[in-house]
C-alpha cells in the first residue's frame, strides 16, 4: 500500500507542492503573529523611551552661580524689621543682581564686548529677583553677608545647552540673541554657568508662559494627592461594602440585577462624561467650587468604583466556603462570619485592587478638564480638610496645560512632569504586585 | 465652627457612646444579674452608629443642598439692571459670591463687626479696598444691588452654616442617647448593630445607581435645554460645525461624528490585526520565556496613562508622519491628523485587544484542537479553521468593546487629532472628534446658559448613547452566541 502512494505523491522524505504551500503558509503565519508581538513590544518602548528621553532634562536647569553681597543699602534700607523689608520690590534686587553679573563676568575676564548691560541681565530667569528677595524675607539675618546663590538662567539659554535653541533659530527670536548665547557659552566654560539638578521641579508652583525655567509641579503634585487622598477614603469603604452586599447578601431579585448591570456598565462609560457629570452635579447643582480637588476627588472616586468592586468582588469569591461554614458552625453570625473571617483574609486581594483603581485615576485627565482644574493655579492649596475646597491642578492636567503652551521648553517640562507620574504609577503598581506576591494565599 | 471640626465632635460623641454604652451593658447586666444578650461591644457600637452615621448623612446632605436654598434669596437683589453689557446673570452671582466670601473672610480675622456691615454700603464706604485689605480682589467698583445681594448672602450663609452645627450636633446627641436609653440586658444589640450594617451595605451598592442616574439625568435635563434654543433638526441634521460665541452658530454633529468613527476605524484597524495575531501567538506558539515577558510588557501599554499617549502623538507621532510622509507626499502640512491619532490609539487599544482575546482563545477546550491535529491539520490551518470560528463571537465581543474605547477617548484626540472640524477623507488632514468638542466648549470661562456650551451636553449624550449600545451590543454577542463547552 505503501509503494502504491508513494508511485503517486512520490517520496515521504520528498515534501509535495501541497505540503510545501500548507508548511509555508504555517511559518507565515507564525511570522505574522512573532511580527504583532515584537511589534507591540516595539510600540511600549518607542513610546517609553521617546517620551522618558524628552523629559530627562526638566530636572537639569542651567544656573549661573552669583557670590552676591547682600547690601544692607539696597535690600533693607529703611532697617531690617519684617515690613520694610516687605517694601523692597523685586526690582531693587534685580539691580542687585545685574550688578553682581557684570561685576562677575570682569572678575573672570569674560569678554562682553558690544553687548549692554540690559542685555546681560536678560540672561537670567525674570524669578530670579524674586528668588533671592524670597530668600531674604525667609532669613533677614543674610542682609550684609556674601552669599552663593544659583540664579536660573533665561529659558532660552538653558535650551541652548540641551539642544532646543540654536544659533539660527536664536538669531529669529526677539528673546534671545546669538551673542548672549555666545557669551553663555564663554560663562560655561569659565565655570560660571552649569546645568544643575533642580528640585524646583518637584516643589515649586507653575509659572507663567515667559518664565518656563521655574515651572514646577509642586501644586500638581499635592493636588493630586489631595484627590487621591479623597478617593482613598470614599471609594475604598464604598466599594468595600458594595462588595460585600452584593457577594454575600444580595437576594438574587432584580434589584440585585439593576446594580450589578450599572455597575458593569459605568467601568465602560468614557471618562469624559464622568466630568460632565461632575460639572453638571457638584460644580452648578451643589455649588462647589471650580478647580478644587474635592470635585475632582469625587469624580475619580465615582470612576473608581467599579475597578474596586470587581475586584473586591474576586477577592471575596476566592475565600472558600469552608471558611464561612466553619465560622457559621461555631455559632457566629452571618455578618461576623464575614466581617471577622471572610474580609480579613480577602484583604490583600481588596488593597491590590484598590492600589490598581487609584493608579488609574491619578492617570485621569479628561474628567478634570471639564470641572476647570486646567486653571493657572500658583498658590498652594491650605492643609485639608480646607485645602480640599482650594483651587489646585493634578499632575496629568498639568502635563497637558503644558504642550499648550507656545514656549517648546515647557514641552521638555511636560515631559519630565510624564516621568514624575510614571514614577508614581510604578511605585503604585510595584506595591500592589509586592502585596499579592507577600500575602495572597491559594487554598 | 469649621466641617472638620464638626465631623471631629461628632465622631468624639460616637467613640464615647461607644464606651459608655458597653459600660452601661456591663454595669447593667451586672446590677440586673442577667446575662447579656449580645457581646459587650454590640452595644456600644449601637450607640456609636446610631450617634455618627444620621448626623454626618445630614451633614453631607445639608453642604449639598445648602448653595442652591440660598443663593436664590440673595439673586432677588439683582435686577437686570444691574447686569452690564457683555455680561451675564452668571457672571453677576460670581461676583457677589466672591464679595460674599471676602466679607466672611474680614469678618472671622475680626476687622468686621455685624453693626459695621449693617451701616456698609456700596455707594458710601470703599468696598474694594477693605475686600483687598481680606485677600479678595473685585473687578471695578460694587455696584449698590450686588453688593445688598452680597450682604444677603453672606447673612444667609452664616445663619445656614450655624443652623447646620446645630442640626447635626442636635441629630448626633438625640441618636446617641436614643441607643443609649434603649441598652438593657435583654435588648438585642447584636440584631440591631447588624441590621443597620446591613442598611449601609445596600445604601453603598445603591451608589453605583445614582450615580447612572446622575449622568443620566444631568445630561438628559441640559440635552433638553440645548434643544429648546437650538433647532434639533439642525443639529442632527446640518454639516457644518462653527461655533460662535456671538451667537449665529451652526453646530451639526456631523463632521464631529465622522471625525470620531474615522479616527476609531483607523485605530481598530491597527489594534485588531495586531492585538488578536499577538494574543494567537502567545497563547498557541510562545514558548514559556516569551510569554512570561511579552505578556506583561503588552499589559503595561494598558497601565500607561492615555495623556502619556497624547504627549506621545503631539511630540513624536506627529511631527514625524509629518515630515516623513505628509509633507513630502504633499498630503498636508499639519502635525496633528487623523491618522496620528488613530495610530497611537491603535496602540493603547492592543493590549486590550489581546487580553480579551486570550481569555477568548484560552476557553476554547483542547480536545477540539486535538481532533484537528487528529484529521492531519497542521497549526496554523487548526487556529483558522477551528479555534478561531470557535472564538469569533466573543472576538466580536472584544473589537466591539474596543470600539466603544475609541469612540469615548478623550486626551489621545484632543493632543493628536487637531480641533477643524471637517468632512475629509485624507488622514493627513487634521479633523476633530466628538470628545475634543466636549473639552473645547465647556472648558475655560463659559457662560452656562448658551446653546455653544450646552451642545457640549448633547455630544455627551450621544457618546454615551454611542459607547452603551456598543457595549450592550458586546455582550448580548458574546452571550447569544458563545459555543458552550462542558
């Protein structure tokens, strides 16, 4: 039988046009799929590292380093009592400043040739002044000392040193001009200029369009731990005791049905309408304010929730029965069965789904658009439970007020204020998974 | 007296309830020479939620209602006279809540007696200033009405503000010792902690109906109120989108429409092919190590923030379809296009794809693959003649779910997409979606009451509209058609 098919499909070692065809299309179709795969994988670190890669030098700035003489004359010349002090506008300590510039490029033998005074002292950030005149409220016993102090340079400079500004693209814009960033790059090398690491990033508040060098994220981030504080706190005893309803006690009627459909149906609704309804509801129908993290809190805890109760609700179904019996048969009721035996070991399951709901609303910033948190915000908000009711930004609105912005260097700050939050996800995440990996039991 | 302070006290008259009640059991129990009922604590915790959980509901209910109850008292003041040009009602009781909380303001740091305000008066004293002297800055000078409809408001809030402290400082200690009188050995304290548990379960699993019912209902009431000023026939109807804020606007959903389905058609059309072949792969071929790192690496393009991804496409999908293809090609000159949104949301749409369809694949039982190989079916021919026809009902399920995504996302188009709203079939052409329009009108300072703010509320309703029906459709598939295996 054997010879009989082999005179007709030829040898078994000898592979048929069909079979050829059918083993070709196979390692195509192995290849199409390898190809979806290492395309994807392609896809998380082109966006990874484009995005990580245009963010690292928000938290470089370039500093020109001043040994500046606080004179009594000029800071404090009506005496050094806390409001005198107050009246010296910011404008007395720019000349300061400017003085000291001048005074340090001659003492290093930097050559200004053909360029004025108002030409140099544009060099440094406009909040530079202000820095130093915060610095001297802060400790009035500086005035007559020399001190050291890092005034940031003008934004422009500092994007000649990454890259942003250049020559041909200087000599177009009226802020800036080829021979300041000739000189900067004299005072670099002279050591007088140096991009250095800046906290300000993290700590100071957001500043106004021409002054992208000390932009911060200080506001964003308190403000969105402010929200993240009021999810944490409504969401997590919401969910909790949905959960707990809707595994353990709910009769199966349709009232159950009814919840669970709206449950299922709000984790699909678009984040954006969850912002309408903060607008509509809290902002005109209760009345509180814009731009305040307790809407935003409420928002996100509304759109949490259901990421909570699923996974709460998972949590309670992988306790054994066993566990509720053997607390039932010793006498306790259903409800300290539940709440003594059944919560405590679906606990670790619960804080992991609701560290993985509070990652993803501190993501969330379409909802916070709409109930005005994209707001120019440069106060800090007070301590809760007041500051809860101030105006504040979040870190993703933040990003976003950002790229709206015409100056390209608060692009590269929102791309730094991008790996801040990711930060902030991973540390998320990476407690999570510790907390499922240290405490998660397999019965 | 502040809300925090508020909530302190009651929870302080909670927590001591809570010891004077399980002490008045004891003490009770002992004095009676019975045995108590329930454990000791059962009563103490009746006392300790009968005396927090009805005063702080009040108190949540009452900062809810309270702005609505009385700023219609202090809106009397105003007549229409008093509202300037280019100005609205809204902006007016903007303003007197400002004044309103200025004078809050000076009156807790002490500069402001309650005689002082009452002989206040716009046109005499400088208002501005003393309001500056509190931290509040206020446009140009108060006019007289406003600044009555100020003081009104600000009385009102007081008087409110006490009324409350007293209401659930009232509701709080009437609880407390309602519980506490109702402790004696034979009561059962137990039943009763436990049905009022029980209460506040149901209550919290009731939130998640408010709150469909919230959306619902505000989208609803504003939806109806956009189309009383604006013709619904135009809207559903007209092709062009041009809002003016002067009025005159012509605002047809249509080139918004277009601009939503063509950007998710495109992103479906790159997240399907790829997210469904990678979900394949990984679940038929991969060996162990691929999968342990390529699995959890397709889940983080999931965990990643979707403003992460419209920085993305603004900084560098963009500018490089742009300059690589685009310009060269002659197709556009503009960064932000269809198809740099539609890409970059095909991206954050994989690994959704892929999770859903593994699950998919995954459930479809060996023994059908095995009787493939058994019939001489190599892989391949096994996945595309037999475990995918298996599978096709819940992958329709999941490119449906997918779709709804797209359709409802917000910050990838409103970075990626531009803001003209078009009818355009070129990708490389900026249009706008849906979403984008929702941000644009209703953020900045709008005033509340214009058909250009409030078609914001229409497209919401027909987005969620849009994303429901696709998500019913997803399931009602996946149900009606799913191939049970025993």
């Amino acid at each position: 039988m054997t010879d009989a098919t082999a005179s007709v499909h030829g040898s078994l070692f000898q592979a048929d046009a069909r079979t050829r065809r059918r083993r070709a299309a196979e390692t195509r179709f192995r290849a199409y799929g390898l190809g979806a795969v290492i395309l994807s994988v392609l896809a998380l670190v082109f966006l990874l590292s484009s995005v990580l890669g245009n963010g690292t030098g928000a938290f470089r700035q370039s500093v020109i380093r001043l040994e500046i003489t606080l004179d009594p004359a000029i800071v404090a010349p009506k005496g050094t009592d806390p409001e005198a002090l107050a009246k010296v506008t910011t404008i007395g300590y720019g000349r300061l400043l400017d003085q000291e510039v001048i005074a340090e490029l001659t003492a290093k033998g930097i050559d200004t040739a053909g360029m004025s005074a108002k030409d140099i002292s544009a060099m440094l950030s406009k909040e530079a002044a202000a820095d130093l005149r915060r610095m001297v409220l802060a400790d009035p016993s500086l005035i007559g000392q020399t001190i050291t102090f890092d005034a940031f340079a003008n934004g422009r400079i500092d994007g000649y040193f990454k890259g942003r500004v250049t020559m041909e693209s200087a000599a177009l814009d009226s802020n800036v001009s080829p021979a300041q960033l000739l000189l900067a790059e004299r005072m670099r090398d002279a050591g007088l200029l140096r991009l250095a690491f800046n906290p300000g990033f993290l700590t100071a508040p957001d500043a106004s369009e021409l002054r992208p060098e000390v932009a911060g994220l200080g506001v964003a981030i308190l403000g969105s731990a402010y929200m993240m504080m009021i999810v944490l706190v409504l969401a997590l005893p919401l969910g909790v005791a949905a959960s707990i309803y809707l595994e353990e006690f709910a009769p199966k009627n349709k009232l159950t049905d009814l919840i669970e459909v709206n449950i299922s149906n709000l984790a699909a609704v678009p984040s954006i309408v969850f912002g309408i309804l903060g607008l509509a509801i809290f902002i005109n129908f209760a009345g509180l304010p814009q731009s305040a993290p307790i809407v935003g809190g409420l928002v996100l805890t509304l759109m949490t929730l259901p990421t909570i109760i699923i996974s709460t609700r998972a949590a309670l179904k992988a306790v054994p029965p066993s566990i509720r019996d053997a607390a039932l048969g010793v006498g306790a009721s259903k409800m300290q069965a539940i709440f003594h035996h059944v919560l405590p070991l679906a606990m670790p399951g619960i804080l992991t789904g609701t560290i993985i709901g509070l990652a993803q609303a501190l993501g969330e910033t379409a909802p916070l658009l709409l109930i005005g948190m994209v707001a120019f915000v440069r106060d800090f908000p007070a301590a809760p439970p007041e500051g809860f009711f101030d105006p504040a930004s979040a870190l993703p609105v933040q990003v976003y007020n950002w790229t709206t912005r015409a100056d390209p260097a608060f692009m590269e700050r929102a791309s730094g204020a991008i790996i801040v939050l990711l930060v902030f996800l991973v540390a998320m995440n990476a407690v999570a998974i510790v907390l499922r990996r240290r405490f998660e039991r397999r019965w | 007296m502040s809300v925090g302070i508020l909530i302190l006290i009651v929870l302080c008259i909670g927590i001591a309830g809570f010891v004077l009640g399980r002490q008045r059991a004891l003490s009770r129990a002992a004095a009676e020479g019975r045995r108590l009922h329930s454990l000791p604590s059962y009563y103490g915790q009746s006392v300790l939620l009968f005396a927090t959980v009805p005063a702080l509901l009040l108190l949540g209910g009452w900062l809810l209602v309270q702005p609505m109850a009385i700023e219609g008292r202090a809106a009397a003041h105003i007549t229409q006279a008093d509202i300037p040009e280019g100005s609205s009602h809204d902006l007016v009781m903007a303003d007197v809540r400002r004044i309103a909380g200025g004078l809050a303001a000076l009156k807790a740091q002490g500069n402001l007696s309650d005689d002082d305000l009452a002989r206040m008066r716009a046109d005499l004293t400088d208002i501005r200033g003393r309001l500056a002297s509190a931290g509040i800055a206020v446009g140009d000078t108060v006019k007289p009405n406003v600044f009555e409809a100020a003081k009104a408001l600000a009385a009102a809030q007081t008087l409110s503000h006490m009324l409350m402290t007293v209401a659930v400082l009232a509701a709080s200690a009437i609880g407390a010792a309602i519980a506490f009188l109702r402790i004696r050995p034979e009561a059962r304290a137990r039943n009763v902690v436990e049905q009022f548990i029980l209460a506040l379960l149901i209550g919290s699993s009731m939130v998640a109906i408010l709150t469909t019912a919230g959306i619902v209902l505000s989208l609803l009431f504003e939806t109806i109120h956009f189309f009383q000023i604006y013709p619904a026939r135009e809207f559903f109807l007209s092709l062009t989108w041009n809002p003016q804020f002067r009025g005159g606007s012509e605002l047809g959903i249509w080139p918004l429409l277009w601009g939503t389905l063509y950007i998710s058609f495109i992103a479906l059309l790159v997240s399907v092919p790829i997210g469904l072949l990678a979900a394949i792969y990984l679940s038929e071929y991969a060996g162990k190590k691929l999968r342990a790192f390529a699995k959890p690496a397709i889940e983080i393009l999931a965990g990643i923030p979707t403003i992460v991804y419209g920085l993305f496409a603004l900084i560098t999908v963009g500018p490089m379809l742009r300059d690589w293809i685009a310009q060269p090609m002659g197709f556009g000159e503009s960064s932000s296009s269809v198809l740099t949104a539609g890409l970059v949301m095909g991206i954050m749409l994989i690994p959704f794809v892929s999770s859903l369809s593994d699950d998919i694949i995954n459930a479809v039982p060996q023994a059908m693959r095995d009787g493939s190989y058994g019939l001489g079916a190599n892989q391949s021919e096994t996945i595309r003649q037999v475990i995918l026809p298996a599978a096709l009902p819940g992958v329709v399920g999941a490119v449906l779910l997918a779709a709804s995504r797209a359709i409802g996302e917000t910050m990838i188009v409103v970075m990626g997409a531009g803001a003209a709203a078009r009818l355009n079939l070129n990708p490389f052409e900026a249009m706008t979606t849906i979403t984008v329009k929702i941000v644009s009108q209703l953020t900045g300072d709008t005033e509340f009451a214009s058909p250009e703010t409030l078609v914001a509320f229409a497209l919401g309703l027909t987005l969620f509209v849009f994303t429901l029906g696709l998500n019913v459709l997803a399931l009602y598939i996946v149900r009606k058609y799913r191939e049970q295996y025993e």
